[in-house]
C-alpha cells in the first residue's frame, strides 16, 4: 500500500483535534496562530511566525470578547424582570384583593 506511511499522521492529528470537536468557541489562540500563520506565509516570506504571533493575540482578545459577552447575557437572563413577576400579584392601584362589601 503506498500510503500505509501516511496513516499514523492521520491517527495523531485525529487524536490531537479530537478536543476541539467537543464544543465550539470563537477565537482562541491556536485557531488564531494557525490562520495567521497561513496568511503570514502567503504575504511573503519570514513573515509566518509574525503573523502566527498576531493571530494568536488576536484569538485570545475575541474569545475574552465572546466570553465576557456570554456572562453578561447568562446574567441578564438569570435575573427576574421585576420583583411580582413571580409571586402573580398585581401592582395596580385600582385593583382590589378583597370583594367589596
């Protein structure tokens, strides 16, 4: 088989990416340095690990982003609208909770 040296690479990256899959985040530093990465070496040449290192901080500055922005809406939907919102009690004046004599 001529691609029988191929397969333990396979295996390894499969294994390696394989936490990745589990959730998904933006950003993040090792998705940021690898496509800068790519864009560094497609500029020209030597600048790979300069664009590595860009994509990685900025990877890290959206995923803090995203992050910061998840707390701030798991808060805002953990607190209650108002304070009668659960007890079913009305704040109007012109209601009555006794019958009228």
């Amino acid at each position: 088989m001529k691609y029988s040296h191929l397969v333990f690479p396979m295996f390894a990256c499969a294994f390696i990416l394989s936490p990745t899959f589990g959730h998904a985040e933006p950003g993040g530093c090792l998705k940021g340095a690898m496509a800068g990465g790519v864009a560094g070496h497609f500029v020209g040449s030597g600048h790979a690990k300069g664009g590595a290192a860009a994509g990685c901080a900025a990877g890290m500055v959206r995923r803090h982003n995203a992050r910061k922005a998840a707390a701030a809406q798991e808060e805002h939907t953990a607190q209650p609208s108002s304070p009668d919102a659960d007890t079913g009690s009305s704040s109007s004046p012109h209601e009555t909770t006794s019958p009228p004599r």
